[in-house]
C-alpha cells in the first residue's frame, strides 16, 4: 500500500493496516530506521502484557547471539 506525505510530514494509515493491527485514535506508533528501512510498530497500551510468552519454546541465549550475528553482518 501507499500514501502520501504532506508538506507538513503527516500521512495516513491505511484502513486496512489499521483494521489489522488494531490501531485506533491515539493509540501509540513508534518509528524505526535502522539506516536502510524505516518501519513503522504499533506500541501496545500495555507492553508487558503483549510480550509475555513471546519467548517460549526458544533459547533466549541462542537467539540473542543469532541477532547479534545478523547486526554484525548488516553493519560490515
């Protein structure tokens, strides 16, 4: 999808995004750039609540080292 950019820097989300995302009127996204993309997270009203059991059935320590391989590699 696309949208546009006003001179003032606002856009739209689209309805769709929205409708599957559950983002509503003042809800709370956040930016992020890592220097190549820019992506755009909603940030849950209750942030503790929505990460609780993202980290199950994973070692912690294996994934933490896989993400730090894969920043080493975009930063060279």
């Amino acid at each position: 999808m696309e949208t546009t950019v006003t001179r003032r820097g606002q856009t739209n989300i689209p309805a769709a995004i929205r409708r599957r995302h559950d983002i509503k009127e003042g809800d709370r996204i956040t930016w992020l750039d890592d220097g190549e993309t820019i992506r755009i997270v909603p940030v849950p009203a209750d942030p503790i609540s929505a990460l609780r059991g993202s980290g199950r059935g994973r070692s912690l320590l294996d994934a933490l080292l896989s993400d730090r391989r894969k920043d080493r590699k975009r930063d060279r």
